[in-house]
C-alpha cells in the first residue's frame, strides 16, 4: 500500500478511525505511532498527508491534511473478458496505472462461463481496483461496465460513451503502427484502448473496430498472453506521457 486510500463516506471533520486490512498494513508493515505522518488519499478527489492521532489495539485514529486535488485519467479500456483467474489481477494493474474506466466486453473467444464467475460481483471489482489504486499511488477509481454482448459494445455503447474525438486504438499482432505514432497526443486527448481476448479477435470483430475507426497497434513484441500485453501497452502509455523519467 503505497497510498492510503479513503472514500468520501469515512471522512467526518478530517478525521478517520482506520480498521481491518488498512489498520493492519499500517501497523505491521509501515509501523505507525503517534505522530507519525503517511502518505493519503481520498477517493475521485485528490493527496493529502495523514497525521496518526492515536492507536487502540487494532485500529488507528487518523487526521488528514490539506486535500489537493487531482485531475481524473483520460484513458478508458475494452477488454475482452479473460479467465476469471486473471481477471483481478489484470483489473488491479490497470487501476495501477491510472485509468478512469474499464468495460468488460464480449467477444467469439470468450467464454460465456466467464460472465458468471464471482469475481465479476461489484463488491470483488471494487476490491480489485482499490487495492491497485493504493499501489499505484492513484486516487481516480475506475469505474467498471460490463457489456456481454461485441456487437451492442462497439456499435451502441462505444459511440454513446466517447466523442469523435476520442483517439480509439486497438492492440493487436500485425498491425502496422506503433504506439507512439498511433497517438497524436498522450498527455491531454482522451483515448480509448481495446485489448482482445487469448488468441485475439477474430476477423470479423477486426473488421468491426477498422470500422469503428481504432487505430491497429503492434506492440513490437511476439504474441503476448493478455495481462502482460495489457501491462506492456500500458507501461508504453505511461513514458509516452512522461510519467516515468
């Protein structure tokens, strides 16, 4: 946990009473006392550092600083749904890296099983991003769509939710652009990244994103399993920015 994270709810005059995982990661791991200082968030809002007032037993009575607000990500995800093993790891990563929303999408090679799968329960997702979000230091939690259906995605949901202007890329082996060249402005434009599931899209569904207007993007790589292209995709998104140095 490399940020403390809180939502809105559980702030009361600044102060919050800590309990269950956070207490515990707090002090077992970051070794809190009195007086001691860490790093703090509230949920959609933005920083702030946090003052540990006092500690009782197993929970931990906390005072938050000056807030500072912080901008929300302009990178939205399709994914295909992937195995349910992967799913919350994969979800964790990207709320890692900063994104403002995640649809959980249909395709011919996902399995229909996977839509049952308890890790799809909003409570479990919301668990997952939080988690990925005090790691990555993010304060924007993504929101999650899920769309059980390719066709209602890319045809009624996708141009609903983002403009003309929205730089749309699809990653997938064979195609002829990088990154880098693909998007016109990582810093500021929104953009819309599409990932496919094991194996990729079939053909039909390429020629559905051609004609939704996505930019195919290799990422020079061989084939990659799907969190490690989501991973290496995202890792490339986040030099371009000039987020790592």
């Amino acid at each position: 946990m490399n940020l403390l994270l809180v939502d809105q709810s559980q702030v009361s005059q600044k102060r919050i009473t800590l309990e269950g995982r956070q207490a515990k990661h707090c002090l077992q791991v970051l070794k809190v006392k009195p007086g001691s200082t860490i790093r703090a968030g509230v949920i959609n809002e933005g920083k702030c550092s946090a003052s540990v007032l006092a500690i009782d037993g197993d929970k931990i009575d906390i005072s938050l600083g000056e807030l500072h607000p912080e901008t929300p990500p302009t990178l939205s995800i399709a994914l295909a749904l992937p195995r349910p093993k992967a799913l919350s790891r994969i979800v964790s990563a990207l709320a890692s890296f900063g994104v403002h929303q995640i649809f959980l999408i249909n395709a011919w090679r996902v399995e229909r099983s996977y839509f049952s799968s308890p890790r799809l329960f909003p409570e479990r997702l919301k668990e997952d991003l939080w988690l990925g979000c005090e790691q990555g230091a993010q304060t924007w939690l993504p929101s999650i769509r899920i769309v059980d259906s390719f066709r209602r995605f890319v045809e009624d949901v996708e141009p609903q939710q983002f403009s003309n202007a929205t730089q749309r890329i699809l990653f997938h082996p064979g195609g002829h652009l990088r990154l880098n060249h693909a998007l016109k402005n990582a810093e500021s434009k929104a953009a819309l990244f599409a990932f496919g599931p094991e194996g990729g899209f079939v053909k039909e569904e390429l020629l559905s994103w051609e004609k939704a207007g996505y930019s195919r993007v290799d990422l020079g790589t061989g084939p990659l399993q799907t969190g490690v292209a989501i991973n290496a995709a995202m890792g490339q998104f986040a030099l371009l920015k000039g987020i790592i140095r």
